[in-house]
C-alpha cells in the first residue's frame, strides 16, 4: 500500500499519543496496584516506562525532522484498581502498538525511509518484549 508523507506524520502523531498515554498508564499502574505482590507489580510497571519514554523521543524528534508539528495529547488513559486488568489493560496497548508499528514500517518503507523503518522494527522487538513479559504473568493468574 502506497503511503503519503502526510499519512505517515499522521501515523507517527498517533503513534507518539500513544506512547504518552503509555507513559502516563504505566505511571499511574504502578501508584494504584495493591495487595501481597504489590512492590513486584509497582516495580515492572515502572520498569517499562524508560523504552515507552524512548520511543516517545525518537517519534518526537522524527515527527519534526519530517516536517511536522509533535502533538500534545495522550490517547485516553483507562485506569483500574485490579492488578490483572492493569496487565490485560496492558497487554491491549501493547498488543495494538505492535500492530500500529508495523503499518508504520509498511508505509516508512514505501516512502524510501529506511532508517525509519529500520527503528520502527527496533520498537516492535521492544514492544514484543513488553507483551509477551504480560503474556506470561498472566498465564498462571489463578483468581
Ligand atoms: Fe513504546
Ligand atoms: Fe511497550
């Protein structure tokens, strides 16, 4: 599929607003969860907001080197009380980043971007991490 330089920044803005609401997700799982495995849930969420704060650089920095403008706003962030639907809330984001990232590899590539598409497929290799770390703790979630 064909792909216009005004597709892809539209793309990449969509891409930087999730990753603030990633940042801000995260942020706020880690202040909420509760209960017995509590510092354990705190410390992964707030161990994955240094890469989700890198992509949002790269994305940030690439939208203006393109010529557009970054935008302001975050995707809409969801909370919870529940630590499992913080993980299934989670494993969603992630879930569709991924798929987001490789329509934006798909569309970087048409446009002759290769050093784009090239970190796109370094961000999928990190977000496929992310998903597939909640993957398994929630494999074995007996409650
Ligand atoms: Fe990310
Ligand atoms: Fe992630």
């Amino acid at each position: 599929m064909a792909a216009t330089m005004e597709e892809l920044l539209e793309g990449l803005n969509h891409d930087l607003a999730a990753e603030f609401q990633a940042v801000i997700t995260y942020r706020l799982f880690a202040s909420l969860c509760t209960g017995p495995w509590r510092q354990e849930v705190r410390a992964f969420f707030e161990s994955e907001i240094p890469d989700e704060l890198e992509h949002a650089r790269f994305l940030a920095d690439k939208i203006v080197a393109l010529g557009g403008t970054p935008t302001t706003e975050p995707l809409p962030v969801t909370l919870t009380r529940n630590n499992r639907e913080m993980f299934e809330i989670a494993h969603r984001a992630e879930s569709e980043t991924i798929e987001r990232y490789e329509e934006r590899v798909r569309q970087a590539d048409a446009l002759g971007l290769t050093a784009l598409k090239v970190q796109l497929e370094d961000m999928i290799v990190d977000e496929t991490r992310h998903k597939e770390e909640i993957e398994r703790r929630l494999l074995n979630w007996k409650e």
